[in-house]
C-alpha cells in the first residue's frame, strides 16, 4: 500500500512528490489525463511535430520554489531569462520596450509609470498616492479591500480614467486574468505589493514546450526514487470512515478500483475537487463552489514565412478598443527553430468568445497579429485552437474568505494547488510554493519539522 496518494500531477502534484520521494515516502500520483502538467504543459501537434502549449507562459526570475524545482530535477536550463527587455507592447502602431530596470524595487513601480509613453504626465502622477498606499501599508490591510473591486479602488486613489484604461487594464487582465471592473482589490494590491518587493524582475521564456521542460525530469526523478505514476487515473470519489480519509474510488480504463494509503493530498481545482469529497465535508469544503474558474482560449498558428524576430509581444487595450487577444509568443524564435513563424496568443477569460468557431478565432486573431505588424504577408498554413473552462480560479470580490490550507479537519487529507496559496498570484510559483508546503505539513503530522518553502520574495 502506498504511504500517501497524490491526486493530480500538475506542478502542485509533481513539486510535492519530488519532496516526499527524498523523505523516504512511497507516493502513488493519480493522473487523470494522458499526459503530465496540468494546466501548465502541452501536446504535440501531428501534423508538423511542434509542441503547443496549452496555454503559453511566461516564467519571472522571482520565481524562487518554481526555480528550486527545476534546479532539483535538472530542468532550469530550459528557460531562457532576457535581462534587459521585459516585453514590448503596441498601441496605436506605436512600439514600446518594457525595459529591466536595476533599481531598487519600491520605486520600480512608479519608475514605469513615469516612462509609460501612452499616458500623459498628469496620468503618471495620478499614481503617487496608489505607490505610497502599496509601499508603506501591511498586507494586512489589503486583506479588508476584498469586499470591493480594483477599478473602484483605483478610482478612490486619484488615478486617472486614462491612466487606468491604458496601463492597469491591461496589467489586472494578464497577471488577474479577469476585467478590472470585476477583480477583488486585495488581490490586485497584494500583487502590486508582490511586485514592489522584487529585486530580479527578468521575465523567463521557454526554449521547448511548456510541459516538456520539466514533466518528464520529474517522472524520472519521482520514478527513479520508488515513486509511481498512474495516468488516465480519474478519481471518481473520496470516502471516509471514522474520521479519515478511508480509500478513493479510481476509475481507469472503463473499469473502477478502490485505492488505498496512508495519507492522500488533493491538486484538484476548487469545482473538480468539491464533486468527490464526502457530503459529511461539506462544511469545510463547501464554500469551494462560490470559487469559479476563468476559461481561456489559447490561439497557435502556423505561417508559410517568417513574420517578424519577437519573442514575446503586447497589443494595449484601452477604454474603447478591446483586443480579443492578451499576449503574443513567436514559438519559432523561442524552441521550434523553424524559418516559419509559428505563433502562439491568450485569450483570458474568453466568456464572450465561446460561440465563435475556431475559424472565425483565427480570423480574428491574424488580424491582430497585423495590428503589430501591419505589412505581413504571411499566410496561415495551419491552425489548432485549445479551449480551456479553468485556468485559474477568478479573483472576484469576497473569493479569498473561501480560500483553504493545505490541511483539513481530516488528519490524512491534505490539499495543495495554486488556489490554497494567500501571498502569492495564482501562478506555476504558487503552485510549487503549495507542494512545498503541503510536504511540510506532511512531515509535521509524522513528527519532523523541516523548512521546504522559500517564502523570500527575490
């Protein structure tokens, strides 16, 4: 029998494993899908071999459990840190770099601002108050702001109508990945106050998709320690008795088993994980169902030329003009090697665009391409559109009060998932922080306090 069963392997799942294998646990991973990651991997297309990501990703340096991870399991030099451009974004037709700056990190935030070149002076300026209330207030007063949004917020600071659509409506929608108008402003100035503590702000770019980093190191790295993996594994339910978590109900090839151990660590998202958990924990687990997910649709296309050298790329949203898209990623210039541009877009929180085909969601999104590159004449050779119900939880007002630890009121349930951290973005080091501290936790209930959890903020 196995000592504990980890349901999922995403980052939460595997970074948690890689910790338990090392303390000597045997550990059983159940894996509904065929293939590792998560959220955060991808498949390979078969028409040209490409790997595409299920959603593309950026990885930043501040990432320190996220790095240890990789570190542990052989896997860093697979990302590719800029230390000099973060990313570049256009409006207008209107290119800008969004340059590293080396300074120290409370004045990073307005440093931007200042240089921001789609706002004017005044609009910069309206920030001050915002920067002194993120600098010198304790998270601890952020955490009173969930009850109301980040635009109200935004607006109650001084910042201009301007300076809000053309700089945080863009920022609150690719790092919260919701509207402003509808993100909590706790989890808006908690990752404001995030960013003002950094020191090593390099953003970090894949050189091969994204699963393929560090999915099949972790396998290897668990398997080789006596742990084992099963895919196309679905738990179907959790039963209890006495008090503890007595076996889960397994279904796999079409067939179901009941599987038992010692001690069992939940990675489900919230709506996944409130459909197998006993009704008799329905106190602890039920306030799960007010946490909704924030679909995305990720967009790659393949051209029959080369369209342009960028990595990475930002279309800027203001009050009037919506783009569909979020970011850009030419895959060709990252890992593919190719001649041909291959390229990869986000659309978050893709509500209004689930009755679009997919063909008419390429349409759209060449389109957009050529906002930042007007005279393309690349043509589309190929074309895959992934449609994703959850990525991550949405930041809306109120969510955080239902946010839950990585331990439970039953002594051999433990939970991790980017959804059970407080001082972190929901992110891949949010993920991995989780695993971290559910081993921790792991390792306590059996008598051994050992520190995993970087909580330094680099």
């Amino acid at each position: 029998m196995p000592g504990v069963i980890i349901i999922g392997a995403g980052l939460a799942g595997l970074s948690l494993a890689c910790e338990l294998v090392d303390e000597g646990y045997e550990v059983l991973i159940l894996e509904k899908e065929s293939h590792l990651g998560g959220r955060a991997s991808n498949t390979i297309d078969e028409k040209t071999g490409d790997a595409v990501p299920i959603g593309p990703h950026i990885f930043l340096a501040s990432y320190n459990n996220f790095r240890r991870f990789l570190q542990k399991i052989g896997a860093e030099e697979s990302i590719f840190y800029d230390r000099r451009v973060f990313t570049e974004f256009v409006y207008d037709r209107k290119r800008y770099e969004y340059l590293i700056a080396d300074i120290p990190g409370g004045m990073l935030t307005m440093y931007r601002m200042m240089r921001y070149p789609f706002t004017k002076w005044y609009d910069q300026l309206s920030n001050l108050r915002l920067a002194a209330a993120i600098l010198f207030s304790p998270d601890e007063r952020f955490e009173k702001l969930d009850d109301i949004t980040a635009l109200d917020y935004l607006r109650s600071q001084g910042v201009t109508t301007r300076c809000i659509d053309m700089y945080w409506r863009m920022f609150v929608m690719s790092f919260l990945n919701i509207p402003i108008e509808r993100c909590s402003a706790a989890e808006f100035c908690l990752l404001l106050k995030f960013w003002t503590k950094q020191s090593d702000r390099c953003v970090g770019l894949g050189t091969k998709g994204l699963g393929d980093i560090y999915t099949g190191k972790a396998e290897a790295y668990i398997t080789s320690r006596g742990g084992k993996i099963l895919r196309n594994a679905a738990v179907m339910s959790v039963a209890c008795r006495d008090g503890k978590v007595e076996h889960l109900v397994v279904q796999q090839g079409g067939k179901e088993r009941k599987i038992r151990a010692d001690l069992y660590v939940s990675t489900l998202p919230p709506p996944e994980l409130v459909k197998v958990v006993p009704p008799e924990l329905e106190s602890h687990f039920g306030g799960l169902r007010n946490l909704q997910g924030v679909p995305y649709i990720t967009v790659n296309i393949w051209f029959d030329r080369k369209i342009t050298d960028k990595k990475f790329w930002a279309l800027v949203t203001d009050g009037n003009q919506r783009y569909m898209n979020t970011d850009f990623y030419d895959q060709s210039n990252l890992y593919t090697g190719k001649p041909t541009s291959f390229i990869t877009s986000n659309i978050i929180y893709s509500h209004a665009y689930h009755a679009m085909t997919d063909d008419k969601i390429v349409a759209r999104t060449v389109e957009e391409i050529r906002e930042a590159f007007p005279d393309m004449q690349a043509k589309v050779v190929h074309s895959v559109v992934h449609r994703l119900p959850y990525v991550i939880y949405a930041p809306y007002p109120g969510m955080r009060q239902h946010k839950l630890s990585q331990e439970t009121p039953i002594p051999n349930l433990f939970l991790a998932g980017d959804w059970t951290i407080r001082e972190h973005p929901q992110s891949m080091e949010a993920a991995v922080r989780s695993g971290f501290k559910c081993a921790e936790r792991i390792l306590t209930s059996r008598g051994k306090d050992k520190s995993l959890c970087d909580d330094r903020i680099l």
